[in-house]
C-alpha cells in the first residue's frame, strides 16, 4: 500500500472537496501521519510503537501497512514543506467527528504503547488535538448520537 505519500493530504491542502471515497483514504492518510509523526515525536521510535500502529492501522481501515510505510509516514519530507499542525488543521474539516475522534484515541494508544510517555509525546498530542478542533469531550471518548 502506497498512501505514505499523502496524496490525498496534499489535494485537500490545495483546497479541493471530497467525495465519499477520497474521504476514506483522507481518513487512511491522516491517521497513518498522525499515528506515524507520534512515533517519533520524541526522536525514539520503539518496535512497539511501529506494531501498534501496524494494528491500529489494520483495525481501523482493514489493510495492512508495512514497517517501511509507517517509517516512511513518520519521516517524510512532507513536513519540510508544512508542518503537520497546518496539514491537520486543513484535514479536520473534511474529517467526520468521528475519524477525528478516532485518530485522537488511536494516538493517545500509540503515545502509551510504549510504557513511558514523554512530555514530548505530551506536546505532540495536544498539538493534533488543537489541529483537529477536537473538544475535551471528544478528548476523553464522549461522543453524541
């Protein structure tokens, strides 16, 4: 699977509206960045970190990424050119609440899978949360409806 290059990212970035499909694959790209970038938020990237991912990332979308994917997610050059806050804040409002609400408890599953959370994983997830607008209801896994 190809999505590491985020293309989907980088058209919603430009501006352009979403159909139902490229809203999934949307979805698919945010979270693998998303769960990827946590990886190595604090310049450590644990096996299990990647392994969770790998789980998170099947569960959640039902296909199978490789290490080189998440590796490749977690170091791309993509944020060279802008940083991931302003790819998430662009993403939160073609994302539903609930894939932003699922890439926020998904995160917070990556941060912890190590054993040890960092104040850099710390800074890290509140940055996503603020990029994608996320409530402190949605924060804790309340949702309505």
């Amino acid at each position: 699977m190809s999505i590491a290059d985020l293309s989907n990212v980088l058209s919603i970035f430009g501006g352009s509206e979403p159909d139902p499909e490229k809203q999934k694959e949307l979805f698919k790209e945010v979270l693998l960045m998303t769960l990827a970038r946590a990886s190595s938020s604090d310049s450590n990237i644990q096996q299990i970190e990647v392994e969770s991912i790998q789980g998170i990332l099947k569960q959640e979308t039902g296909e199978d990424f490789t290490v080189a994917d998440v590796r490749k997610a977690a170091r791309s050059d993509l944020y060279e050119t802008v940083p991931l806050r302003k790819y998430l804040s662009s993403a939160s409002r073609k994302l539903s609440s609930g894939d932003r609400v699922t890439i926020i408890q998904t995160l917070a599953e990556v941060i912890r899978s190590d054993t040890e959370v960092s104040v850099l994983e710390i800074d890290f997830f509140n940055s996503v949360a603020e990029a994608l607008k996320a409530t402190p209801a949605e924060l804790i896994g309340l949702s309505g409806g």
